[in-house]
C-alpha cells in the first residue's frame, strides 16, 4: 500500500473522497462507484468520518474492504470530537492492523447530539502526535484557504496550520472556487512548509448545485452561482450574475 505522502513527492495526484453508506442503497451505490471509478487509477481514495463516533465501524470497515477488495489506495478519516483518548488511539492501533496506513487526522464539527461528549483532544494537532505515537502513519491535516470558520482572523489560522503541518506529512484543503485563495494560502506558510516534504493537495468540487447547498456550510465559502449553473443538469440564465447564491438568478432551472 503506497503511502500518500510519497505519492505526493512524486508528482502530481488526483483522488475521491466518500461517505461510508448508511443504507443498503447508499452501500449499492458505493460499490458500483468504486467499480467505475477504480479503472481511473486515483492516486488514493479518502473515506470520511461521518456522523461523529457513530462513524467509527463504518468508517474502519470501508477502509478496510478497499484495501482488501481493490487496487485502491484508502486513506481514513478521524475526528477529535466526541471520543476519549483512549477510543482514539484504540481506532489508530485497529488500523494499523488492518493494514492501513494514510490517515487524515481531524479536529470535527461539534456534535449534534446534546448527549455526546466533548471529546478529550480538543484539536488536530494533538490527533497528529497520537497518531505518531503509535507509528506507521501518512498523516494529513486539513487546511482552510480562506481560514477555518472557528479561527478568530487568518493570521492565526495561519500559525495553526504551520503547527500542524510541521508534525504531519501532508495537508489537504478545504474546497475552494478560486485559485487565487490556495496561492495566497502557499505564500502565507513558512518555506518549511512549502518544500516537497510537506505535500499539499488543493481540493475543489467538480460541479456544485442547489442541492448541494449543506455541502458548503461552515466553510465561509458561499457556492457562487456560474458553478451550479454550469454543472450537469442545470440549465443557465443569461441574467446569471456571480455571488448571487443561494437565491438563484433568474432562468435558472433544473433540467433533469
């Protein structure tokens, strides 16, 4: 199993990112995704942490079968919220005995559930000094081009991302519409950050449309208008101005 890091190093990547499915159909769909998409040879395949703890096994047991299944290369996603330290590093040594080794280490959204606990590490950084605790790990961290929603200005976030970077392999960005926002993102961090032992990997919707409009949330990041009206099955206005969403302009209608 190649390690993302390497990947990284060696050029230039590409990748896909899934939920691990709730339902038979969401499973269905999955497989069949996978099945497509796996002839494209991606440099690796990201599995997220969806809905807090509930997510470990679902997200374990995906992981897993990929990297038993196919020729794919998974990386797993953690969070901080919602477990103990102990969970955590119970999940990180579970991985590596299945064999995985890329992993994305993760603050998470605050839990929906009034029941659920805080969580013992309160952020990413500390998830990257478990997980290098334990050994054998690519870790990424993410990172946030215009600054993450919790930070209190992009100076700080800045350092936060610096703090993080120095102690994992490679980061990951937030979507993003403008490529302006990922330069300035580069030119901000330190040179230690921008030499090819610390990967980067900008990420960007293929298409966005209404329907996606939660995708978005607590990004800072608006989807803008063009986009939507440019994905697959949206039929564009001439009236269509940039920055209108969520409101689209009109004449825009979906044609499917």
């Amino acid at each position: 199993m190649a390690k993302i890091s390497d990947l990284l190093a060696a050029g230039r990547t590409f990748s896909f990112e899934f939920f691990p499915p709730k339902t038979d159909g969401e499973r269905q769909q999955l497989v069949r995704a996978l099945r497509e998409l796996e002839p494209l040879k991606p440099s690796f395949v990201s599995i997220t942490y969806r809905g807090g703890r509930s997510s470990r096994r679902p997200t374990t047991e995906l992981v897993t079968a990929i990297l038993r299944t196919t020729t794919l290369t998974p990386m797993a996603h953690l969070i901080c919220v919602a477990h103990t330290r102990l969970e955590l590093a119970e999940i990180l040594v579970d991985l590596r005995k299945a064999g995985v080794e890329n992993l994305m280490a993760l603050g998470g959204d605050p839990p929906s559930d009034p029941d659920a606990i805080e969580g013992e590490l309160r952020h990413a950084v500390e998830l990257v000094e478990l997980a290098r605790s334990i050994g054998g790990f690519s870790i990424g961290v993410a990172a946030h081009p215009i600054g993450h929603p919790r930070s209190p200005d992009l100076a700080s976030d800045r350092a936060f991302l610096a703090e993080k970077l120095a102690l994992a392999d490679f980061g990951v960005t937030q979507f993003f519409f403008e490529l302006d926002e990922y330069l300035r993102l580069v030119d901000d961090l330190p040179g230690s950050c921008r030499s090819p032992r610390c990967g980067r990997s900008p990420g960007w919707p293929r298409w966005a449309r209404p329907s996606r409009r939660p995708w978005s949330r607590g990004s800072r990041r608006p989807v803008r208008t063009p986009l939507v009206c440019a994905a697959p099955g949206w039929s564009c206005s001439p009236n269509c101005a940039s920055g209108c969403w969520p409101r689209a302009s009109p004449g825009c209608t979906s044609t499917r």
